[in-house]
C-alpha cells in the first residue's frame, strides 16, 4: 500500500533567518521543509516542487522581499499557494498589500507561527509536554529584575512560581541554566497566563511565559535535556511498579 504523499513547506528566508523560522519546529512525519533565499531562486523552486505552503521572511530592508511576494502572486503557476509572511509587526498591513494571505509578527512566537501554518497545512494541535522540573530562573521588566523557580518547562515555555504576577502579554527577558551545562539560555518571552497569589492559597501563585524564538542551538540543547528528563522519569516509573511486585511475590 502506497503512502501518502507529504505535505511541502518551502520557508523563504535569507541568513541569517529570524530564530524561530527553523524547518526543524515544523518537523512532522507527513510534512518535508524546503529551504531557499528569497527572489528567483525561491521562485523557482516553487515551481518545481509546487509546495502547499510559503513561509516569506521579510527582513530588515523589506523592498526586495515585498517584491519577492508579489512576484510569488503575479506568477500563474504560484499565485494559488498560500503565503505567510514573517515580518515587523509595523510591516504587516504592507505584507497583505503586497499578496501574503497571513502575517506572523516578530519577534516570532511559537504558538501563533504553529496556529497560522495549520490554517493551511494539516498539522496536530501542537501539546508540548511540560516537565516538572525546578530550574531557575532570573527574568527582567523594563528596568527591574527578579528570580524565580519554574514548576514546569517544555521546549515552548514554562511556568514560574512567584507571588509577583505581571499581566498577560507582558514581554520579558529570561535567562536560566540546565543542570551540568554552564551555558545559561537566554530568549524574550510572552506572558501568557498570571495565578495570582489570593488566600485561601490552594495553588501555585506565578504565570506561564511562551518564549520567543531563540536560537536553534540552544533550542537543541534544552530539547535535549528534556528528553533526557523524561526517559529518567520513565524508567523510574518502570522501577518502583516492577521493585515492589517483584518483592510481594
């Protein structure tokens, strides 16, 4: 029996790509990620591999990139393909006039780059195990700073326990650490849920950040560590069921 053919993503975007844009965060059994630089060669290759989907980074100087889109939409063999343009959130209404079906703001966010790409690609809703993991945190508003324990992460944000709540959508620099790797990760991040501290205090006061983009490396290394935590955790698990049966025998 045949398999289904997979869905094509050609992503569009001169280096050094907006962290975030990596084909590997759209990385799907069904789904295969073409790269190009923008212009012609994107161009044709959207001809040859006639893909489902464009994803357009519109970068720093974006003449050349609207171009770039307009062209995809003159193109009788392309102008069918929906487009999603990256861009400044200033340069959205200029996005849309120059063709995009969509916009994903920058900095990008995880979250709304997944929602816009499965308005047109089949994709899974995205639930990213979170880890109970205590790893901390110092994160930063505006001029003031402050640390804080995170209950739980994942590869797309965490929670952090704090009787200091900010309120959603505020934007704040994070920084922490994994066990054993000095390096710390440092990325922005999206308020995106507050539990205030309020008596009688049957909960966990704090809220939940989504982090922005950050580079692909260090998206590895904590997808890493995650993995690595969660087979530790499982095996465990596996020890204390088959430990005690064992011993009742």
């Amino acid at each position: 029996m045949w398999g289904r053919q997979p869905q094509k993503i050609l992503i569009v975007a001169d280096p050094p790509a907006t962290p975030g844009l990596s084909p590997g965060f759209l990385d799907q059994p069904d789904i295969e990620t073409l790269e190009s630089s923008t212009g012609s060669p994107a161009l044709g290759t959207a001809r040859r591999e006639r893909p489902t989907l464009i994803i357009h980074e519109i970068g720093a100087s974006p003449t050349g990139a609207l171009e770039a889109v307009r062209a995809f939409k003159d193109d009788p063999e392309t102008r069918s393909i929906p487009l999603i343009a990256v861009t400044e959130r200033q340069a959205g209404e200029a996005a849309m006039a120059a063709g995009a079906d969509a916009v994903v703001g920058k900095p990008v966010v995880q979250r709304e780059y997944w929602e816009a790409v499965r308005r047109y690609v089949a994709l899974p809703r995205r639930r990213e195990p979170r880890h109970t993991i205590n790893l901390r945190f110092s994160y930063r508003a505006g001029e003031r700073r402050w640390q804080a324990f995170s209950r739980d992460i994942s590869t797309y944000g965490a929670f952090l326990k704090t009787d200091h709540a900010l309120a959603q959508g505020s934007r704040i620099a994070v920084r922490f650490n994994l066990p054993g790797d000095p390096e710390g990760i440092e990325c922005w991040a999206v308020v995106r849920h507050t539990t205030p501290l309020e008596p009688p205090a049957h909960h966990t006061a704090g809220f939940a950040v989504e982090f922005e983009g950050f580079p692909d490396a260090d998206a590895a290394r904590l997808d890493r560590f995650l993995k690595s935590h969660a087979r530790r955790s499982l095996f465990g698990l596996l020890v204390g069921i088959v430990v005690p049966s064992h011993r009742a025998r």
